[in-house]
C-alpha cells in the first residue's frame, strides 16, 4: 500500500504531472491505489476532479483554484506517458497562425468513439480518427487536419493560409513528406491528398506525380483558391 501511495505522489509531484488518471494503474493495483487516493484525498493532499482523476490543488491568495480545463483534458491526451488524442479544430488553426479566433469548444481527436462533454463551461468534442495515434506522428496529422480545413478556417484568407501551410511543409525533411504522403492516402480525402501533392510538386518526388495521375479526371475541387499548378491538381 506504501508502494502505491509512494509512486503516486512521485506521478503528481516529482514528474511535476497535474492530474492523475488512474486508469494507469494495472487490474492488480487498483484496489490499492483507490484506497491510498481515498486516504490522499481526506488529508487534502488531492483533489477529486471526477471519478477516476485526481489532481494536486493550487492555492491564490483567493483561495484554492480549481482544476483548470487545460489541464483537466489531459486526461483525453495521455494515459500516462502514452498520446492518446490531440486538439485539432479552431484551437489547432489559431496556434498555427492562420486565425486569431478561439472557440469556447475544444476538438479533440481521437481513436476511440466518445460522447461530447462539457467542463467548467468549455465544450469537447471529440473527432476519431482511424490512424493510430502516437507521439510522433501528431504533427503530421495536425497538418493534414488542417489541409482537411483549409477551406473553412475562421477569419482566415485561403490564399494566406495556403502559403503558409506550404511553407511549413517545405521546410520538413524528405522522409517527413514522404510519411505525410503516407498518411494522406491511407486516412485522408482526395482534396487533401490534392492540396499536399501541389504544395510538393516542386520536390520532383516520383510518387507525387503518381498521385496527379491517378486523380479522378472528372473530379474538381472548389476552394476559391488560385495556385500556379492548380489546374493539374483540379484546384480552383
């Protein structure tokens, strides 16, 4: 029992975690790290958010703070040191520059279906997506998230908001845009495959020109957009 209480105040403390979900407890250990929480949490040393999650409570000269959404939706982020989820969305768009709007609800994808909820006020929602989900691969689904959207991002020009996505993924490296290509054709719409193999074109990389050719020829996509190799890639 001193065990899990010790690895649990080392979670919350040392590794300077804010919340503690305790589905990172094994089958086994649960009993247990419940019942230390249950001791943790009378003495004042956590916080109860909701069933499951635990936090370490912080104090202002108000008095004590409650568990912000910020952190509260971590839990829908990691299960300990695992990705499970990223925000996409309107917060996605304005922390890439290409919209000065926030919205009151945050998207969250994910690989498992779940209800929308709500918490301190902010909406979730919650988007599944079908490709496994990792830490190293968020950022690329982040960019084709936003490929997906570029149509319809918030106070944002498509023209500006084109350039800058090219310019961002220019700038990754051969095998990075490769892995993007990768993931585009195996989760993503033909409008984003289109968007990206135009962004790319100008790397000269064999596959790109594959994907041109196998485009549907009766397929145009209507996005108000005018690049210079649009044609080729049915953009308008």
């Amino acid at each position: 029992m001193n065990n899990i209480a010790a690895n649990i105040k080392s979670i919350l403390y040392n590794q300077n975690n804010k919340v503690l979900d305790t589905k990172i407890f094994s089958n086994d250990s649960n009993y247990a790290a419940f019942k230390a929480l249950e001791r943790m949490v009378k003495k004042g040393e956590v916080k109860r958010a909701e069933k499951g999650l635990y936090y370490i409570p912080q104090k202002s000269i108000f008095g004590e703070l409650p568990l912000s959404v910020k952190d509260f939706i971590q839990k829908y982020l990691y299960i300990g040191d695992k990705r499970i989820g990223y925000i996409t969305g309107v917060n996605l768009f304005n922390r890439y520059g290409l919209t000065t709007q926030l919205s009151n609800t945050i998207e969250i994808a994910t690989n498992t279906r779940k209800n929308p909820r709500e918490y301190d006020g902010i909406k979730i929602k919650f988007i599944q997506n079908k490709a496994p989900i990792t830490e190293e691969n968020v950022k690329y689904f982040e960019i084709l998230d936003i490929l997906k959207n570029l149509k319809n991002i918030p106070d944002s020009n498509i023209q500006e908001s084109y350039a800058l996505m090219k310019r961002i993924i220019l700038e990754l490296a051969y095998e990075e845009i490769i892995f993007l290509l990768d993931l585009a054709e195996k989760y993503y719409t033909a409008v984003v495959l289109a968007l990206l193999g135009s962004m790319v074109e100008e790397k000269n990389i064999l596959r790109v020109k594959k994907i041109k050719e196998n485009l549907n020829k009766t397929t145009v996509f209507k996005l108000n957009l005018k690049i210079e190799n649009g044609k080729d890639w049915r953009i308008i």
